[in-house]
C-alpha cells in the first residue's frame, strides 16, 4: 500500500470514528432528555396534582371547608384524569371520581369520604413516585452505559490518534532522514552509502530512483578517476622529465609540485619540497627565498622582466632565468575568476649567459681595436681640412668633411659600445656627484643640439621655472643623457615640430623632474619598456630609427639608476612622447 493510502485510510479511520462518537453521543442525549422529558411531564406532574389535591382535602376536612377547596380538587381530579401514564392509575382515578361523587351525594358521610379519597391520592402520588423512581433509575442506567460506551469509544479515538501520531510522521520523515543522510554522504564523495528499500510506496520508488542515481554517478566518477588519473600521470610523466625546472604553489603558497630538476636546484629531495609551506621553506633554503620574494613582489613591481638566478660561483655558476606565471580559474559558484596558485619556470640560460659573455668581450676587444684606428683617422682628417697643410679643392673638401663625419659616428659608435662592454662586465661607473643648477645642466645639453634642429625647421622651447631647487649628480653624463633624449626627439619629430623640454620638483620635494615632449609619432604600450634594452629601437618610426644604435636609452638608465633617479617614458601613439628622468634634490 502507498504512503498515500496509508495516511488518507488513517484519517478516515479517525474522521469514520468521530462522525460515529459524535452521533452516538447526540442520540444518547437526545434519549435522555427526551426521558427527563417524559418524566417530568408524565409522574412528576401527576405527583404535584396529588400535592394539590392533598392540600385541597386538607380544607375539606376542616370545620370552615369552602366549595373552592372542593373545585381545586375537582380540578386536579380531571387533569390527573387526563394524565394515565402508569398501569393501575385509571382504576384508581376511576375510584377517586366515585368517591367524590359521594362526597357531594352524602353530606353526613363527608369526613369517612375524605379520608378515602385521602387514601386514594395517597395511593395515586405513590403510584407516580414508585414510576418516577424507576424510570430515573433506569435513566441513570441508560446514562451509564452511554458513558462506558463513549469511554470506549473515545479511548479506542485517542489509541488510533497516537498511531497516527507516532506512525504518520515517523513514515513521512523517516525515508526523508534516509535519504538526507545518503545525500550528505554523496556530498562528501562516498557513493556507496545507499538507502534499504524497506518498503513498494513512495518513499521506495524514490530509494529506487535514487539507488540507481548513486550508482550512475559512482561510475561516473570512476569513469572521470580514471582519466583524471590517466591525465596527471601523463602530465606528471611531463614534468619529471623535464629538462627546467618546475615548481607550483597553490592559492595558499604551499609547495604542490617539484620537478626533478627544481629538486636538485634547491638541494634537496622531492619529500622534502612537496607540501612544504613556502615560507617554512623559503627560511630553510636561501635559493628558494629569492624565488618566493619575486613571486610576492606585486606584478606591477615585477613587470615584463624575469629574475635572474645564480646558483654557485666562478666558473661553476649556473645562472637560471626565472618565469612567473599566476594561474587563475573561472569558478562557477562565485562566477569570477580566481587565483589558484603560483607556476615558477626556471630556465638554464647558462649557455647563453656564455654565449652572452663571449659577445661582450668581443665587444669590447673590437672596440678598443677600432678606436685607435677611428682616432688615428680622425686627427689625420682634421688635419686634411687645415687650410695649412694645403689648399683643397671644394668637392675635396666636401669628401673629406663627409669621411671625418663618418669616422665621428663610429667613434661614438665605439665608444657607446666600450660603454655597454664595461656595464656589461660590472664595471662601476665613476661619477662626479656634486650640487647642480637645472640651468646650467639644460644648456649643456641644448646647445650642441642648435645645428641639429635647423634640417627639420625644428623649434626647441626651454621652460624652466626659476627657483628649482639645484639637483646632486654628474654634469657631464647627466647633460649626455639629456642630449640623447634631445636627439631622440630630433630624429622622431616631424618638419616644423616642437620640443619642449621642462622641470619641475617632485611633489615630495626630494627630486626634480626632467623631461623632453615631441610631436612624434608615440610609442604603444607594449613597446614602452623595450626601447630601453639594449639594441632596441622604437617600432614604426620610418627611416630616422636607422640612424640610432640602439644603445642610447639603454646607457642613459644606466647613468640616472646610478645617481639615484628614474627614467621612464609616456606615451600615447599618434600623440607624440614625454621622456623623462629625475635626479635627488642637493
């Protein structure tokens, strides 16, 4: 039978048992007062007309007996007369008529008829309150038995409530709290916990229904361990050989992944890496700390440009180039993408680094051949332009002038090269910090620059407010990299432009600002930090970009970064630049 049929044929049980209590107790009253009713209409009246006529022969007996006594009685005679409800009660009515006649026939009588119609009335109210005994008795009895019965009844309701009450709920919540709890455990990945099926109704078909969903999904989540376990042995095979090492934080910073090659850069074994805390390990391990502190430094403070790791010294250093890669995923609950951990790559440029090496020292072996020849060629060209050593003509001279411009460029050329080789080796860049005025840094710059500007009918505007405070640097390399900014914006502007160079302090008050706008054709985001590699030019910029070596913004950062300053460029394409470089107030 169905959970349904069960309740329903309960509750008709209980709605069948209260229509039949509740009937029976309306006909057992309805009975009873209908009795009372008999009895107060049939004997208890009968009784109070004998009262009245007692009390009326009473006063016939009396020496000052009246006729209206004789009618009372007379008239409770006729009623009682036409009240017979007892067996017995017409002959003694019947009786009492006669004798009454009597008492009105034989006036000398009188007294022995009262006292016989004494007796019959005596009679007759006995008569009537034997009846009225009985019938209350049997009243009570009546009354009795209709309460036993509604007991019964009423006991037989309260036992069949309190199983519903108990049976009911118990059968309503019971599959519930069943399945509640092979829910929580599905929930928690134990697809093994299913529900008994105790029962055909409904809370069977739903155990069916849901066995059988337990069952699906158990395979499928075996089918899905299964490839899960495929992929990351798969992925895992990827990793272990590896020829760069790998390492993956989780969202928490803990240690989650650790490739051979990773294990062996920090020294230590795989155990001793994977579920590490990173700060735990970062504290043991001082190779391990210089990769946590680029992973927490904030990206914008990272930028584009991996870390450089060196692990040994000498000719055993090992130099790594470290990649910093945050992993996010979207999540479906939050609807946002969030972090999930941490993926460091660690590349061996070892063999670059050599490769490197070797470029620079060639570099600077090539150049320190080339500038004795360069100069040599050069002071021999000056003197071919001294109208002393002897007289040229003009197309001679316009060919020796053209060399000793050439032979100029490759000595600058070769210099900025010696420059790059000396950085290159950690060489220290000697400085001669002392307090400078903005002005006079300016025109150091500016003023080579006049013939520059003409070609291209160029305009140069110096704004300089006149309480700048003065700045600590290096005349010299400071006015050389303002001029290579200069420079810059001569060769990008376009005829008829303008360049504005200006100053300003720092809002802080510990440096001043430096800066050269033109009206080129700007630089996009993406190329911004590169033009400041070395041998990198600006993208797009036409056939003026041919002019440059690539090594003039590279030395320039150099130059500030050691005296304590920024150079940095903004710009927008289409919209020209603003180069800029600060310098600490003096």
């Amino acid at each position: 039978m169905s959970l349904k049929a069960k309740i329903t044929w309960g509750f008709v049980a209980m709605l069948v048992l209260l229509v039949g209590l509740g009937g029976y107790a309306f006909d057992t009253v309805h009975q009873l007062d209908r009795n009372s009713r008999a009895i107060l209409q049939d004997n208890f009246y009968s009784v109070q007309l004998g009262q009245r006529m007692l009390q009326a022969l009473d006063e016939l007996a009396t020496p000052a007996a009246t006729p209206a006594a004789l009618n009372r009685y007379s008239t409770a005679l006729t009623r009682e007369a036409g009240n017979i409800t007892e067996p017995g009660e017409q002959q003694l009515v019947d009786s009492m008529v006669q004798t009454l006649g009597r008492y009105e026939d034989a006036p000398v009588t009188r007294a022995a008829t009262v006292a016989e119609l004494r007796r019959h009335t005596h009679h007759m109210v006995a008569l009537n309150m034997a009846a009225l005994t009985r019938k209350n008795e049997q009243a009570n009895r009546t009354a009795t038995a209709a309460t036993r019965f509604l007991v019964t009844l009423l006991t037989l309701g309260a036992l069949l409530a309190l199983a519903l009450v108990l049976s009911v709920p118990e059968a309503a919540v019971g599959g519930l709290r069943k399945l509640t709890a092979s829910i929580d455990h599905a929930a928690a990945g134990n697809f093994s916990a299913s529900i008994p099926q105790e029962s055909t109704d409904e809370f069977g078909s739903v155990t069916r229904a849901f066995n059988g969903l337990l069952m699906h999904l158990n395979e499928y989540r075996t089918a899905n361990l299964a490839e899960l376990l495929t992929e990351r042995n798969r992925v895992a095979s990827i990793v272990q050989t590896l020829k760069e090492g790998l390492l993956l934080l989780d969202e928490s910073r803990q240690v989650i992944v650790a490739n051979p090659v990773a294990c062996a850069l920090l020294g230590l074994s795989e155990a001793e890496v994977v579920a590490r805390p990173a700060e735990e390990l970062a504290q043991a391990n001082p190779v391990f700390g210089q990769l946590l502190a680029y992973v927490q430094q904030p990206a914008a403070q990272r930028g584009s440009t991996p870390l450089a790791l060196t692990v040994g010294e000498g000719a055993e250093a090992v130099f790594y180039q470290v990649g910093l890669h945050e992993a996010v995923s979207f999540n479906a609950a939050t609807d946002r993408m969030e972090f999930i951990g941490s993926i460091l790559a660690l590349h061996n440029v070892s063999a670059f680094k050599k490769l490197d090496q070797t470029k620079s020292d060639f570099l600077a072996t090539i150049s320190h051949e080339l500038k004795t020849p360069l100069s040599s060629s050069n002071f021999n060209l000056k003197l071919l332009l001294d109208q002393r050593i002897g007289p040229l003509n003009a197309e001679q001279a316009d060919i020796v002038s053209s060399l000793r411009q050439e032979n100029q460029r490759l000595l600058l050329l070769v210099s900025e090269l010696l420059t790059v080789a000396r950085l290159e080796a950690g060489a220290t860049i000697a400085l001669d910090m002392r307090p400078t005025a903005l002005a006079a840094l300016v025109a150091a710059a500016t003023e080579p620059l006049q013939l520059q500007l003409r070609p291209k009918h160029l305009v140069l505007d110096v704004q300089l407010p006149p309480n700048l405070p003065p700045v600590r640097a290096d005349l010299e390399k400071s006015a050389w990299v303002l001029l290579n900014l200069l420079a810059n914006a001569v060769r990008y502007s376009p005829e008829g432009g303008r360049i504005i160079v200006s100053a300003a302090a720092e809002p802080d008050g510990q440096a001043v600002r430096v800066q050269v706008q033109d009206d080129g054709p700007g630089i996009a985001p993406e190329h911004q930090q590169r033009i400041f590699e070395r041998f990198a030019q600006g993208p797009g910029a036409g056939p003026e970009a041919a002019a440059g070596t690539g090594l003039g913004l590279s030395i320039s950062r150099e130059f500030i970064t050691n005296q304590g300053g920024t150079l940095g460029v903004e710009s927008t394409p289409g919209a020209g630049s603003t180069f800029y470089f600060t310098l600490p107030v003096a």
